[in-house]
C-alpha cells in the first residue's frame, strides 16, 4: 500500500497545521483520513470571530447555514481535553450565550482568556474570578456609533484575592471600579505586562507591580503614580483631560503635586526603562512641579523614546531637554509635534511664550543618538530651534527623518520648499548625518 503521510505525521505538527486553519475548515480535515477525525476535537486553542464567519458562510454552499453561536456551542461541547486559549471577537452574542460559554470554560482550568465584544450592556460573570490558573486576561469593548453610553462591567465578588498565575491583563474601554482596578493589580503577584486604555471609571492609577515589565496606559487620569514598578522596562504613558464649555483643556489642580515635581515622581521608579513613549498632554503633567535641568538619576538603559511635544510650551520643551540630559545611552528619538494649543489653568488667561529654543540653554550632548524621526513639522521658529539642537549635539546621528503636516488638497505648500532650505543650512555635529524630507 503506498504511504499514508498525512495519517502518519506528528500530533505536533498536525496540532500547528490546524490552529492556522479557520475553524470551518479545520473540522472539515477530519475527512481526510480516521486518524483526522478527532483532530480538531483536541486543539488547546480556540479562537471564534463572529464578523469572519459571517463572511465565510458566504462562500459555501451549505443547506444548513450553521449560526454563530451554534458553532461555537458545538466546538464546546464535542472538545477534548483541556483549553489552553479562548478568543472570541463577538458583536451579535447575547449575553446569556457569553455566560454560558464562559461557566464552561471556569471549568476547563483556561489560561488565556480574549474577549473583544460589540454589546450593549455586560457583565463580566463571577465564574471567570474562579479561573485563577489564568496567566493572560484581555478585556476589550469596542465603541458602536449608536452606544456609547453602554458598558462592560468587571466586578469580582467580595471575596476575590486577585489571580494568583496571571502575567497579562489588559483592559481596553472597560467600566471598573477604582479600587478593584489597584486591588486586582497589587492582587496578581506575577503580572508583567499591564495595558489599560479608555476605561474613564479609573481616574487614579496606582501601579503597584515589582514584576511588571510593559505598561501601556491611555485615558483621561487626575494622578499618576507607579509606586512599585522597579523591573518596567518598556512603558508607554498617555494622559489626557476633559474640554470644558469653551472647548479649552484645562490642567486639574490634581495634577499640580504637592512636593517635588512629577518628573521626579515618576522617573524614579523607572531606573531599568529601555524604551519609553511620553504621549498626549503627559510631558505637560510631567513639567509641573520643580523643574531641574537633570534627573537626580539618570536613565542609564534608555535606548528608545517617544515624545509628543507642544512647542507652544516652554515648559514642556524644558521638560523635554532635562529628559534628553539624562538619558546617556539614548539611540532612537521620536518627536510628534503636537499642534493643539498650550493648556492653561484657566481659560480666560492668554499666557505669551516665556522663551524660544534659542534662549534655553541646551548643555547637553547625546553622545549615543542614531536615529531621529520628526512627525508633523510645521516650520515654526520654535520647532527649527528644537531640530538644529539635536544636530549639533549628536555626533553619531547617522538620520534625521522629518515629515511635515498632511496637507488636504485645498491648502497651500508655498512653504515648503523654504523649510527645505532652511533644513539643508543647518550644521551637524556629524559628517554622516542626512536628512530626509518627506514632501507633503
């Protein structure tokens, strides 16, 4: 008989060929040969998306169009052995379907657990709090244009300790409470990696972590305080306010610290950062306080940062240099120019710019700094001062790459060919430095 090598290949080989299959088709090798039958019975990752198979049933020919949440009720119920992952991008589910699917899989000791849901209203069932072999949780609720006033709700019951295995969490659009958030932080003991983005119900966030190494948080905080976070070595902060009735931003009074700065506040609980993204109105929250012109402690494992600048600001630019000083082992630099207006306290105080670049005193040289991206280059004598600091204090830059602002087709690039000139006259501190303009 000739060699049946599709029956003959290695559980580990077959499992990998299945969980690159969409499901449909993975159920459907089981024609293939008797040892395929149960194949996809076993797979320890199952991953369901409700708009994929929406289109998918399209494509076949099928009597019986199988619903979504027959499908996966007949994954559930036919599987084999443990589940190691649950994905589930679902928009149309009740939520009777979701807390059914959920108690079964608090039973089947689930590791990984993705749920990306389009519903009105949720929550988030007690079983899942009883999954403590969990190591990644994602929570996400995507935002319908007819229901931005609906919610996914995450509320443990009173006798929640945390997950005693979790390493991932990430919370995207989610309602929680304050102090279930900072408990379910200082409550997971081996968390490593932290995203909360959205979730306007937490207002302060307090990081107590000793092993979390990636933070990524995005919303709208009155403080920000990473108590414990010595081990973070890749973070990305963005901070953002409310716009009041005369559509200005306005800085809380929460944000002004009542000793030192926030500069200090923060940086000194990241002494192993390696790269570091400071986004939205955070250099501005970073700025208040007592301004040195140098941490006390440098950030001697900065290779990478990321820093959205208004350059309507003074502060924030000082802020930005005394970040620059103290960072010896920076190699890549990215700058987003920020074009909204400088917040102030008040709406109606209408503060001048206290200082350009040229009247700062630089004082420093990034000895280590290779690649320079420039986003949204406007031309402003503020931005020029700021581009031909850092060609003149690094020199090993090897690239500057700027891009100007996107200009719709009605809007004037009568200054661009200026800005390239003036770009092309500036100095550099090295004789292998270009730089590349992109045109509008």
């Amino acid at each position: 008989m000739e060699l049946d090598r599709i029956s003959s290949l290695p559980n580990d080989v077959t499992e990998k060929i299945l969980s690159r299959l969409p499901l449909r088709e993975a159920v459907r090798t089981r024609v293939l040969s008797s040892k395929w039958r149960y194949k996809s019975a076993i797979l320890q990752d199952l991953k369901f998306n409700e708009y994929v198979w929406r289109r998918s049933q399209n494509r076949y020919d099928d009597q019986i169009q199988t619903t979504f949440v027959n499908m996966v009720d007949h994954a559930l119920l036919l599987h084999i052995g443990p589940i190691r992952k649950f994905e589930l991008f679902a928009d149309e589910v009740s939520t009777r379907d979701l807390d059914r699917w959920l108690t079964h899989l608090s039973r089947n000791s689930i590791k990984e657990l993705v749920l990306c849901l389009w519903v009105d209203e949720y929550h988030i069932p007690l079983c899942v709090f009883s999954c403590q072999d969990l190591v990644l949780l994602d929570l996400t609720k995507y935002f319908l244009m007819d229901s931005n006033l609906t919610e996914v709700w995450l509320k443990p019951p009173s006798t929640f300790k945390g997950f005693r295995s979790l390493k991932s969490l990430q919370l995207v659009g989610i309602t929680v409470a304050q102090n279930v958030f900072e408990n379910l932080i200082c409550c997971s003991p081996l968390l490593e990696r932290l995203i909360l983005l959205h979730c306007d119900s937490v207002t302060t966030v307090n990081i107590d972590a000793p092993n979390l190494k990636f933070l990524n948080i995005l919303g709208i905080f009155d403080v920000v305080n990473l108590k414990s976070t010595l081990n973070l070595t890749d973070a990305s902060i963005g901070v953002t306010i409310y716009t009041d009735g005369h559509n200005q931003r306005l800085v809380p009074d929460s944000w002004f610290p009542s000793s030192s700065s926030n500069l200090h506040k923060i940086f000194d609980h990241l002494p192993y950062i390696r790269k570091l993204a400071i986004k939205l109105h955070c250099l501005k929250y970073l700025s208040l306080g007592a301004l040195p012109e140098k941490l006390p402690k440098s950030c001697e494992y900065l290779n990478v940062l990321s820093i959205e600048i208004c350059f309507d600001d003074p502060d924030a630019i000082l802020t930005a240099l005394c970040i620059l000083r103290s960072s010896p082992a920076l190699q890549e630099l990215e700058i987003l120019m920020d074009g909204r207006k400088k917040l102030t306290r008040r709406p109606w105080v209408v503060e001048e710019q206290k200082c350009s670049c040229l009247d700062v005193s630089y004082n420093c040289t990034l000895s280590q700094l290779r690649l320079v991206k420039i986003t949204d280059v406007s031309g402003v004598k503020a931005e020029l001062d700021f581009i031909r600091f850092l060609l003149l204090s690094s020199p090993l830059l090897e690239r500057m790459t700027i891009t100007p602002p996107q200009f719709p087709k009605s809007a004037s690039v009568d200054g661009f060919p200026k800005l390239v000139k003036e770009l092309l006259q500036f100095k550099r501190e090295s004789k292998h430095a270009e730089i590349i303009l992109l045109d509008p």
